[in-house]
C-alpha cells in the first residue's frame, strides 16, 4: 500500500504505526467478540472505517487518488478464490 500511496518515510512509518495499532485492535475484536459474530462484525467494520479516515487525514490529494484506486484494485483482489481461500485458512488457524 505504501508502495501505491507514494508515500515519504515519515508518512510511511506513520502509517506503518497505524497499521499496527489496527491490526492489534482487530485481533482484540476477534477475541472479544467470538461468541457474537454480528456485534463482531460490526465492530470490525468501526475499525476498518476508522483506520481508512485515519489514512485520508494524512495524505495529500494526489495520494488519495492513488488510495481510491488501490482501495478497488483491493476489493476485486478480495472476491477471488485465492483470497477467499487465503482468509480461510487464516480463520482456521486461530
């Protein structure tokens, strides 16, 4: 992503940070939330949205056009069988 953003080594170690932070945070919400998948899920999708805005506060424009096309670049990556079969494998490992 820091890669497609064209980010600076400030920006990217200030989103490396943040990616980190999230990733704690989702781990949390796995474990928190396992008995209930649709709070779950919610809580999940709070966390995805606010890393994303975090993400926008600190790019310039530029940058966020190069987000927007990255972020559908990603999206139809997701509805693939390498990544469905790669987020179930993930599942079944914890």
């Amino acid at each position: 992503m820091a890669k497609n953003l064209y980010l600076y080594d400030a920006e990217y170690l200030k989103l490396k940070d943040l990616n980190e932070k999230t990733m704690l945070k989702v781990q949390e919400i796995y474990a928190q939330y396992l008995d209930a998948p649709l709070r779950q899920e919610a809580k999940l999708k709070e966390a995805t949205t606010e890393f994303e805005n975090e993400i926008r506060q600190m790019l310039d424009e530029q940058q966020k056009v190069a987000l927007a096309s990255y972020q559908i670049d990603a999206s139809l990556w997701l509805n693939t069988p390498a990544a469905i079969k790669s987020m179930m494998t993930a599942s079944e490992e914890r």
